[in-house]
C-alpha cells in the first residue's frame, strides 16, 4: 500500500524494505501486484527483479504479459527498464516454446507500435524465435533475392 503514494521518496523507502526483507515465498506476489504499478522506479524495480523470480516460470510470465506490454509501449520512458525486458523475454523464449508462443503476439503487436529502435530490437526477437521454432507462425518472412543483373558494357558509373 505504500507504494500506491505516489511520492517517489516513499515509494524508494518502500522498495528498499522490500528488497531486504521481503521472503523469498512472498517475493511473487509482490512481483505481481507490483507489476500493475504505473510508476517508473516501480516498473524499473520489477524488471530488475525478473531474471531472480520468473525465470523458467512459463505461468509466471504469462501472468506478466499485460506488465511487459505497458512497459514497452510507453514513448520516451524506462530505457533500462525496457532493455532488460527485452533481454528477459529473449532469453526465456530462446529456452521454452510455450514462453515463445506467449512472447510471439506481444512482440508481433509491438512491431507496429512502437518507436523505430524499440521496432528494430523486436524484429530481432521474432527473428530469433524464427529460426528457432520454425514451425510456430510468425510474421516474418523470407523472400529470396532477385538474381543480379548485368550492367550494360556502355555503362560507365555514371
């Protein structure tokens, strides 16, 4: 309940108390309630905590999704925060494909929304997940190159 004040020095002092003292048992359950918080030092705060409480919890990430997506769609906010998302949802996608098959429209959707650096990181993500789940059905595909053409002899570079 302290963090829903929405001053930043007291939501600092609350994620410090947390983090010292928070048991491993309930450390999920204020990932997730905490994930629904529409502060950034919050947000920050939950994907730093990813890697250590969700990882190899396909439910778990499931539960996040809606997290995840308000975080990579905010413009201009958490860099930090956004790159260790990415980062999470590689990693995790890379190793399970029931990760992989929950990522995919989370990442086919941000593709068209987002800014143009975020878009490019997203079409390396589904690229990934591409070649190594050939069989799911993502949005990308291979087109094969036309077969080069010969310039003309009386062509001179001009």
């Amino acid at each position: 309940q302290l963090l829903d004040i929405p001053r930043e020095d007291v939501q600092a002092f609350t994620l410090e108390l947390v983090e010292q003292h928070v048991a491993e048992r309930d450390a999920t359950n204020f990932l997730l309630r905490a994930s629904q918080h529409p502060g950034h030092r919050v947000q920050a705060f939950v994907a730093g905590w990813l890697d250590h409480y969700t990882s190899g919890k396909p439910e778990l990430i499931e539960q996040l999704l809606p997290f995840f997506r308000t975080l990579l769609e905010q413009i201009c906010r958490g860099r930090l925060a956004k790159d260790r998302v990415f980062d999470f949802l590689e990693r995790e996608s890379q190793e399970d494909e029931a990760t992989a098959r929950m990522v995919l429209p989370l990442l086919e959707r941000l593709v068209l929304t987002i800014a143009v650096g975020d878009r490019a990181r997203c079409l390396v993500l589904l690229n990934g997940l591409r070649r190594k789940y050939p069989h799911l059905d993502t949005p990308l595909r291979t087109i094969p190159s036309p077969a080069p053409t010969t310039l003309s002899p009386s062509f001179h570079g001009i």
